[in-house]
C-alpha cells in the first residue's frame, strides 16, 4: 500500500511538472480586431531630442518572458530610462536602477531575491550629472508603471514631480511589498487624467505637450495603471514605450503572452493584460515602422541615441 501511495505521489507530481511546462511552449494568442482608420498626426518641434540611459541588467532567459522562448536563450534584461528632451520641459520616462537599489532590493522577499539577479550600472541622475544636464530642465519622470525596477530612481531626484494615473496612485497605496519600493520613494505624485479621445485604438489619451510628440494611453493588466507612452520625433519616427506589457518584443509581434508561471506572479490582472497586449500588436500591425520598446528589451533601446551633453 505504501510503494502504490510513493508511485502516485510521484505520478501526480509528474504530471504537474509536465502540465507546467507546456505553458512555456509556444501559443500564440488569436489576433485581435484590426486597426483602421487615420494614423494621428504629430508636430513635434525640431529642438525635440531623445537619449537612452541604461543603469543596469537583470539576468534572465527568453523562456521566463514570452511563450515559445528558449531557457538557453539567456538574455540581460535592461533597466533603461528614456530622456525626453523638449522646448517646454523635458520628461524621464521611468527610472531604471537608481543609487539605493541595493537596499531597496533587499527589502523585497526572499523568493524573490532569489530568483533575481542583477548588475548595476550608473544611476541616471549621476549619469545627467555627468554631462552637465541642467536639472531644472526636467518637468517631471512619467511611469510606465510603479515596480521596483521602474520607479528605483525616483529618490535620486527629489522635488521632481513623478506623473501617475489615479489607478496606479492607489495601486501605490495598497499593492503589498510590488508597491513597497515605489511607497518608500516619498515621491512627489501628480495624477494626470486621459482627457483626449481614442488614439490608435485605445479609448482615451492624454497628449503631454499638445503636439503628438508624447502621447499616453492606458494599458492596464500587467498593473492597474499600467501605460504605453508613444513618442513621435520631428523626423515623425514613432515609438511605443510599453513598459511591462511585454518584457521583450516578441510577446507582441508573435502575440505570446508570458508562461503560466511568471505571468501569474508578474500581472496584476491576466485577460486585461491580454487586451492591452493585442491592442498595440494591431498598432504595429498597422505601422510596420513602429518601433515598440519593451522596458527590459535591450534591443529595442539600441534604436535611440546615446546621453550627450
């Protein structure tokens, strides 16, 4: 009776294991309703500049961040931030990893420290100070969202306001040690409101300088409050900055959502996050050109300039 009770413990162990992996095998989701209709128009002015500041990686493999990726595909995930520079105010879309990252990641859990490991590079604020970037030139750092990794740099620039929705705000407030991190920053949050109509299929927008050159639109699922922020430069090159929604670009342009594992630890809501993925493939499925930029795709970063004086 024993041995029989050994074999199907280890039988339906087994079969969980197997169960599990098969969420990593590829499993494109259906596409979405197609996008028709006018491309926006953007009239961003010619001063308008734009750099990438890496401040680090985690080290990860393809398989933890789409369906169908490989576990020897090993990938260094970059914590990257995007200067914005503009005639009325520049903007920092996320932070990457600022000067306190080591203390704030070991006040994270265990399993998770476990599971994540990291190099730091140089802070973005150390890397604008560097070049001599006039501070006061900064209106504000834009989230994609409020994890760890996102808002790590918030303290590095104190006084500068940190623009948010009201979702992510109380997403802030009440979302247990993914939020803690972002709670121990003491930003100066502003909210802003989505007060312009639909934009490239998303129901609602908010048109940062009133030209097209940054706009933002909600893409909740991963967090409540989650964002894509697209930006168009004055040579009408367009990007989507898409934060988490994927972490690397294939989970859009092949439609694979992340495994059963790291999506049920990663996204705060799944079929949102599905929605929100299948809208900006529709997107880019109507503007070949769009560049989209996962936050943690190093690649894609490779498509903006260098931090220069």
């Amino acid at each position: 009776m024993r041995h029989k009770k050994k074999l199907a413990a280890l039988g339906a162990i087994i079969l969980a294991g197997a169960l599990v992996f098969r969420t990593f095998l590829a499993s494109p989701l259906p596409a979405g309703a197609a996008l028709d209709g006018p491309i926006p128009s953007a009239t961003p002015p010619a001063e308008m500049k734009l750099a990438r500041i890496v401040t680090g990686v985690t080290h990860r493999s393809a398989a933890v961040a789409y369906r169908g990726g490989s576990f020897s595909d090993q990938r260094d995930f970059g914590m990257t931030a995007l200067l914005v520079r503009h005639p009325k105010g520049d903007i920092l879309v996320d932070t990457g990893m600022g000067r306190t990252i080591d203390a704030q990641v070991a006040a994270l859990p265990f399993w998770f420290r476990a599971v994540t490991s990291y190099t730091k590079g140089t802070a973005a604020a150390d890397q604008l100070k560097d070049i001599g970037y006039d501070a006061k030139k900064l209106r504000a750092i834009l989230l994609t969202h409020a994890h760890w990794d996102h808002v790590s740099g918030v303290p590095d620039f104190p006084g500068t306001p940190v623009w948010i929705t009201s979702e992510e705000h109380r997403f802030v407030d009440h979302g247990g040690w993914i939020t803690s991190t972002a709670r121990d920053t003491h930003a100066t949050w502003e909210e802003y409101t989505f007060e312009s109509g639909a934009y490239l299929g998303f129901p609602k927008s908010h048109d940062v300088y009133g030209d097209g050159a940054i706009v933002v639109v909600p893409a909740p699922g991963h967090t409540p409050g989650s964002v894509i922020v697209f930006v168009t430069t004055p040579d009408q090159k367009r990007y989507a900055m898409v934060g988490d929604l994927a972490w690397q670009r294939e989970g859009i342009t092949e439609r694979e959502e992340r495994p059963w594992l790291t999506r049920s630890l990663a996204d705060d809501d799944v079929p949102r996050t599905r929605e929100s993925l299948l809208r900006i493939a529709a997107v880019k499925d109507r503007i070949p050109d769009l560049v989209l930029v996962p936050a943690h795709d190093a690649r894609a970063f490779e498509n903006f300039p260098v931090l220069t004086p």
